[in-house]
C-alpha cells in the first residue's frame, strides 16, 4: 500500500493544471493597438475589368477607419502609384509602435515561386520583364522591415489573370506560400496557396464579403477572426475556395477593444452564479462579493442566473428540532463599464417555505436575459429580461 507522502506530486501537479485552466478562462483579451492601414482596390485594368475589388476595398477602408486605424484608400492605381504607395506606407509604418495593416483586392499572380502584384496599367507578366511591369509582395515586406510592433497583410488577390505569356511551366495558379516575411506579421489569402479565389456575386468577393462580417467584432483576435472568415469563404463557396493564413506574430493582436459590464454578488445563501454564454464567469462560493469583470462577445450574449438551495426538507418539529424547511436568496449587481446599473432589481428569495417544494436541493435558474452589444459601438442593450424566471418553472 503506498503511503500519503507518494501522492502528493500529482496532488501538486493536479493543482497547478487546475490553477492554469482557471486562469486561462478568466484571461481577458489585450485592448486593440490599431495604428496605420494601406488599403487597395483595383478594378479597371487595361486588359478588363474585376467585379468587386474596387468596392471591397472602400468597404474595408471603411471598417478599418471605424476601427481606429489612419487608412489611406487607393482605387486603381497603375505601377508608379502602386510602389509610391507601398513605399509611403512602409515609412509611415516604421515611425508607428502600432498595429499596420495591407490590405490589396486584385490582379495577383506567381511566378518562379515568387508573388507580384498587378497594377492597371500592367498588360502582361512575361516571366522575362515581369518586374518592370508588377510589383512584388517583397516590395511590402521590405517597406514594413523589421519594425517589432505588428504587420497583418491580407490579399484578396488569386483570380484568375489574363496576363501570364512567356515560358510554359514557370507560373502555377493563385499565389505562393511567402518566404523572407517581416518579423511579427500575418499574412492572409483569400484562398490556398496554389488555387484561385472567386470574384463572387454581388458587391463583394466571398473572402472580402466574410472578412467585412467579423472584423469588427469586440475582443477578437486575428486568429479567431480569419478561422471564422474560412469557414464562412468555405460554406459559401461549396468547399472550393479555402482561405489560409501564415503567421509569425509574437501575440494576440485585435482590431475593437473587448466589451464588458461588471458583475457582483452582494448577498446569498448557499451558492449563486452566473453563467454568460454557458460559461461561469462569477461564482459566490468561489467570488464572494468581489466586483468582477466580465468579458461580452459581439452580438447576443445569453445570460443566466442561478442559485442552488442545498437545505431540502427532511422533517422537524418547529421549537423542539429537526431539519425545518429553509429557503434561498440572492443579489446581484450587473454594471456597465461606466459604473451606471445595467439592470436593477436583480434579487429574489423563498423564505422558510411550507413544503419541499421544487427549487429545493438543486441548481436552478432565478433570472435570464440577453445582453447585445453592438459591432460598431461597442454599445451594450438589454432584452428579454425574466427576472423572475424561478416563478415560471
């Protein structure tokens, strides 16, 4: 038989898994650091004309101004527009400690293994002189340098191009998997490396119409933010099309800061909680009345409050003993970040019931509601609010 002193390494192993798991799901995501953008849409080229990328270019221009960063727009610039502009915003980027994002809806193309992109003016890419009339993604990556704060480039640029002649076998479709990147950067494709991305229907192509949809989403990383633009590119175009991403960034980088409210139990009896999108987030047993804050996602959050009574009714004799019948209460404070009430009124009891009635011994739901904050304002409403929700069970 082994003695206690042989179980105390996994008593303390068990422990620290289960202080980092705590941690991890009380981390709070890092406020957003937007600085400089770049953004590019060319359409009207000499050898025809792109459905979208003009207006998927001022719709992201729109959003990332929204969003905080400084955002120069460019519509169908020729060569010398398009390194002027790289080169300018490479420069800004380098005197900037915050976020710099690319962003080109286009004409793209590979060859040898290296990506170009296609200005309007440009009528062909033979593989002899394609740099006298493109421009390399190098370009972008030597103008952002080796700046430490973060780079994110996003290329909505692998349609099909009528401009490749020259050599057979030297160009393949789509664009190639970068080498030599800036250091802390994220580059994105509209689709795989290798393999052409749709223009779409309508106002948008797929990649861009999905990036518009979360990029404004409070609290969200890049990472959650293009898986979520994958799987939507993905549904909407029957699996062909699958956006990639390759990544060397340092840590989380967001665009709109995280939305919260504050939470606090002020009183209750045995347990109380909150669970927020099925998560608890606040406990009494475990938080007392410590004020805490909670961290919202974008859109409907589901919110639910519950108490659990562990005194059920096992018979007694009021003045001589026994278990007597005893009854919950709870309190609690919900409060935006400003310190004004979100709610008010969140508090009920059952005292000293007659009988053992149906919210004895477990963990029920007092109260539920659903909280909604807004992707462009972070503003936060209320709906659906059942205080009493324990009375309806």
């Amino acid at each position: 038989m082994k003695s206690l002193s042989s179980f105390w390494p996994c008593i303390l192993v068990i422990a620290f898994v289960a202080l980092a798991v705590n941690r991890h799901a009380q981390a709070e995501s890092p406020a957003a650091n937007n600085g400089i953008a770049l953004v590019i849409g060319n359409t009207e080229y000499d050898v025809g004309t792109l459905a979208n990328a003009s207006q998927d270019a001022k719709d992201v221009a729109s959003a990332l101004t929204d969003l905080g960063f400084d955002v120069r727009l460019k519509q169908d610039v020729d060569f010398a527009d398009l390194v002027a502009a790289i080169d300018e915003f490479g420069a800004a980027a380098k005197k900037s400690p915050k976020t710099a994002l690319f962003y080109f809806s286009g004409h793209g193309l590979q060859v040898n293994g290296e990506d170009y992109l296609i200005p309007t003016d440009a009528t062909s890419a033979s593989v002899t002189d394609i740099g006298n009339h493109t421009v390399r993604l190098q370009r972008v990556f030597d103008a952002l340098g080796a700046r430490s704060a973060p780079n994110v480039i996003i290329l909505d640029a692998c349609r099909v191009n009528p401009f490749i002649s020259g050599t057979s076998g030297s160009w393949v479709k789509g664009l190639a998997i970068p080498g030599n990147s800036p250091p802390n950067s994220l580059i994105a494709f509209s689709t795989a490396p290798g393999t052409v991305a749709s223009d779409g229907e309508g106002t948008h192509s797929p990649y861009t119409r999905a990036l518009l949809r979360y990029i404004r989403a409070p609290g969200q990383d890049t990472s959650e933010l293009f898986n979520q633009v994958r799987n939507d590119v993905k549904a909407n175009t029957d699996n062909i099309q699958v956006s990639w991403e390759s990544t060397s960034l340092r840590g989380a980088v967001i665009f709109r800061d995280p939305a919260y409210l504050y939470g606090q139990f002020l009183s209750a009896d045995d347990d109380a909680l909150i669970l927020l999108n099925g998560q608890d987030v606040l406990d009494w047993n475990r938080d007392g009345s410590t004020k805490k804050r909670l961290q919202l996602q974008g859109g409907l959050n589901d919110v639910r409050i519950m108490v659990y009574n562990q005194r059920s009714y096992t018979g007694g004799v009021p003045l001589i003993g026994g278990h007597l019948p005893e009854g919950w209460n709870y309190s609690l404070a919900l409060t935006r970040t400003d310190g004004t009430p979100l709610v008010t009124g969140l508090s009920a009891l059952e005292d000293r019931p007659e009988d053992n009635g149906p919210h004895h011994g477990k963990l029920f739901t007092v109260a539920t509601m659903k909280i909604v904050v807004d992707e462009t304002s972070n503003g936060i409403t209320v709906q659906s609010l059942d205080p009493n929700a324990w009375t309806h069970q």
